[in-house]
C-alpha cells in the first residue's frame, strides 16, 4: 500500500482539486489550467493517493464528486483563497477611515513640546484611531515591547541607542542651564566652576542602565556634577527652579517654553557639548507596516512644522 505521508499538497494540487470538482471533468479541467489531459489524469491519481479517496466517481450523466471530494471543493476555495491573500500585495493604509490604536513611548520631557502636536494631527488625519502614550521608566522593557507590538515605537535621545533598532532623527536641540534668574551665579556668571559646585536638579532616570547625554559627556571629560534632587516629571522643573538655588540642565526649547511665564532664566552650559539628539526607535517587526510607516512619517513631518532640524528619515 502506498505510504500517503510521501506525498505533499503544494498549490498547484490545491488548484487542479478545485478545478476538477467545479468542472467535474478531466477534459475541462484541463482546458481551463492550459495543461494536458494527461497531465491532469495523473495529477488526479496523485490526489486520489493523497486523499485516499476517489474524489470524482463516473455517474449516469459524467463524473460526479464523492461525498469527501464535496467536503473537499469547500476546503480547496478557502486553501486557495488564503493562498491568495498571502500573495496579494499589502493593502494601502487609509488613516481616514482606520480604527488603529498606536502605541507610542516617551520621556516626560517631549509632553510640553512634540506630543501635543502629534496629537492634533493625529486627530486630523486619523480620527478614528486611537493614540496610547506610554511613559518611559525604569520598569519598562522598551525593546521587548517593540519586538512584541506593544511599543509601536519610541521617542528617545540617548547617547548609545541600541544598534538591533531602526532608527530615524528627529531633532537636534541645544543644550542650556535654567536657574533662577535672581541666583546669585546668574549675577556673576556662570563659569565650569560653578557649575561643578552648585546643586543640580535632574530628571529621574527613564531607562535603567541608560546615562543621560549629559553625564556622558561630563564623564568623557573626566567631570561630574553635583546632583541633589532628582524628579520623576519635567512639568515640575519651573516650580522647583522658582523656589530653589538648584540648577537644571536641559535643551533649549525646553528651557525657553518657561522663561516669560516664569522667573528663570536660561544660560549657555560653561563648557563643551554635544546638542541633544532626538530620535525614533522601532523594530524590523515593523519597519514596513504602511500603518507604522505612516505614523512614523507624521511624527516627523511635526517635528519638522515645530521648527525643530529633521536630521534623518522615517520611513
């Protein structure tokens, strides 16, 4: 007897089965794939081996399927039909009639700036999708999240992003100190000296193992500042800033979003640093996705509209 695990349904058997049982004829079938009866007599043999059984059986008026090769014509349509759709090519997104949810990570100190804006464009483009945003910390697992589709993709500046991450730019920002604009150092002048000296306010860490842009450059100069307050919020930096002689170090659209409503000033950092680069980070899982491609690409046609320096692509 012949073993039936030697035999492999592969999508021309597929094909040839739908087309026999719908034509109920060797002849037509094999008029209507342009092959030769033959050819399509031995195909059905192979078949008949495969399915152990007889799938087409001769009647008063030709052939007619057999109760399995009736069972059979169902299950062929959905094979080829799956067949189909894994061929087909991806469906364009349509942002105006989607009902996507995107997930997107950032630090607190881009909800003042960026994501307002993305936001409301979001809400333009695409109002009936959804927009979850997640914030960055210590207890999140960013890149499992990404891998895992619960992170569409994030919004990060730090100085070695991950290389197994795509990667976009986004902006460039440079870098400031605010303080009080009456401190008795904002008088005299900031000098490295001071700086070194005084107390800093910084924000909580928001990746563990992550050092701030800002510390890794002190550190490659062999320099460290004095932190003495740390806080999980950027919204409370000008409060603080308005009841302290703590010093903040922080990018200049940041500092300025204050500076009129607030009585902090803001002042160039006393030696050399790098600007603050800003970026997306999202997964090959992803990277083509059109609905991901298109969020990606509003992110930075935002950054971009705030007057913020794109300095990369997002697609």
């Amino acid at each position: 007897m012949t073993s039936r695990t030697n035999h492999h349904l592969d999508t021309y058997l597929l094909r040839v089965l739908h087309t026999l049982l719908i034509e109920k004829s060797v002849s037509r079938t094999a008029i209507k794939l342009g092959q030769s009866q033959p050819t399509i007599s031995n195909t059905l043999k192979r078949l008949r081996e495969l399915t152990g059984d007889a799938i087409l059986v001769r009647g008063k008026s030709g052939m007619v399927p057999t109760e399995r090769g009736q069972e059979l014509l169902a299950l062929a349509k959905q094979g080829l039909d799956v067949i189909e759709k894994i061929g087909a090519p991806v469906a364009a997104f349509e942002p105006a009639s989607t009902a996507r949810v995107f997930h997107i990570g950032t630090p607190d100190y881009l909800n003042m700036l960026l994501i307002p804006s993305i936001i409301e464009q979001v809400r333009r483009r695409a109002p009936g999708a959804s927009l979850v945003v997640h914030a960055l910390d210590a207890n999140l697992d960013y890149a499992n999240a990404l891998e895992t589709g619960r992170l569409d993709l994030i919004i990060a500046n730090w100085p070695d992003p991950p290389e197994h991450l795509h990667l976009a730019q986004l902006f460039d920002d440079d870098v400031v100190c605010m303080m009080h604009r009456d401190h008795p150092v904002a008088k005299k002048g900031l000098t490295l000296k001071y700086y070194l000296e005084m107390p800093h306010l910084a924000p909580t860490p928001y990746i563990e193992g992550h050092r701030s842009s800002i510390d890794a450059a002190l550190a490659e100069q062999g320099l460290k500042r004095n932190i003495q307050v740390t806080i999980p919020y950027f919204a409370l930096v000008p409060h603080v800033l308005a009841k302290s002689d703590l010093i903040f170090t922080t990018g200049r659209q940041f500092a300025e979003h204050f500076v009129e409503d607030w009585p902090i000033g803001v002042f160039p950092v006393p030696f050399d640093l790098p600007k603050m680069r800003f970026y997306m980070l999202w997964h090959a899982r992803s990277h083509v996705a059109p609905d991901v491609v298109w969020l990606r690409r509003l992110i930075a046609e935002v950054s971009a509209g705030l007057g913020m320096s794109a300095a990369g692509r997002a697609g």
